[in-house]
C-alpha cells in the first residue's frame, strides 16, 4: 500500500507554498498610519522600501521555480515511498523558513553576513530537491514506466542549476561580494539558455 497519495501530496505542496510566498509579503514595511500626506513623502516611501520589493519579487520567483520543479518531479512518478516523502517534509520545513531568513535580506546594507540565512535556506531546498530525485532515480518503482532515462537525466541536470546558484551565493557573501541581489535572476538565466527544449529523445 502507498504511503500517501500523489493527490494528498500535490495538495499540502501546493498549500505551504501558497501560504508561504504569501507570508513573504509581510517583510515588505508598510508606511505608517499618517506619514504619507504629499506625493513627496509617498515617493520617499517608495525609495525606502525599494529593496525590500526586489528581495520578496526575488524569494516569490525562487519559491515559484521550487514548485515548478517539484511539479515536473510528480509529474514523472507514479507512487512514493516512505523515504520520499519524509524528504518531502523535509524540503516542506525548509520552504516555511523562507520568510523568516528572507526577512533579514532588508539588512544586507548595514550587516552584510545577514544575506547568509536566506541563502543557507536556499541551499538547504536546492540539496534536499536534487537528494529526492536521486532517490527516485535509484528506486525505479517509483517512477513512471514511460519514463525514459534521458529524460529522467535531464532533470537530474536542471535541478542542479538552482544548487550552483546557491553555492554561488553563499560564495559570494563569504568573499564579500556585494550585489547579491542579481543572483536571483542567475536560475531562470540558465534554465532559459540551457534547458528550454528538453531532452533530445533517442532514435
């Protein structure tokens, strides 16, 4: 008997995720009640919290790519095992942490190390992505008989890019690179040039 079906699974994904990358938006700092009077202060406002918008747009499409990914992973499975599906919790814990280390990105400019919590959270989901397709790919049961392996290695590969983007960045804010921002942009680049076609079928 299956531990869990695809469908129960499919929906507590889709509801973290929802719920999560709906709580980001809270890192945004909302005005005061009564400090925006002339168009003046409301621009000064919008200047304030510039980069708090950027970092959530940025979380939100991360997260978003996450969904995606494990999607396309569903998608290509016909069951799970007990061991997939407490990874699953796993990479499930790990995204409702997403607010709260993305929190600290509105820092970056007077505590440059506090970037590392948002990015550490970011590999923590990449690793537990790329280990819950490895897993599937050696435990043939679980996959779709239809399933070629040339598929199943292009995916393998794809997970990959957003692991190396957050390498990358906790490289980056270990040498003290600044700009860390435009790493969340690396991912969708990557998969864009690399990765648009699918895999080449055989024969």
């Amino acid at each position: 008997m299956d531990p869990i079906s695809k469908v129960n699974l499919e929906r507590i994904t889709n509801g973290i995720y929802a719920f999560t990358m709906t709580l980001m938006v809270r890192n945004i700092t909302t005005p005061v009640a009564g400090s925006i009077t002339t168009d003046t202060s409301f621009v000064l406002y919008l200047v304030s919290v510039i980069l708090e918008i950027i970092d959530f747009a940025g979380a939100f499409l991360i997260l978003g790519m996450f969904w995606l990914f494990y999607f396309q992973m569903f998608h290509r499975m016909k069951t799970f095992d007990f061991r997939f599906i407490y990874l699953h919790l796993l990479s499930l814990m790990i995204v409702v942490f997403v607010p709260f280390t993305q929190s600290f990105a509105s820092m970056s400019d007077e505590v440059p190390a506090s970037n590392i919590l948002f990015q550490v959270n970011y590999l923590a989901l990449s690793l537990v992505l790329v280990w819950q397709w490895h897993h599937a790919r050696t435990h043939i049961e679980l996959l779709e008989p239809a399933l070629e392996e040339t598929e199943a290695s292009f995916l393998a590969k794809k997970f990959l890019v957003p692991l190396g983007v957050a390498v990358l960045g906790v490289a980056f804010i270990w040498a003290g690179i600044g700009y860390i921002d435009i790493l969340y942009l690396a991912p969708f680049v990557v998969l864009g040039l690399f990765f648009r076609s699918g895999p080449v079928k055989a024969g």
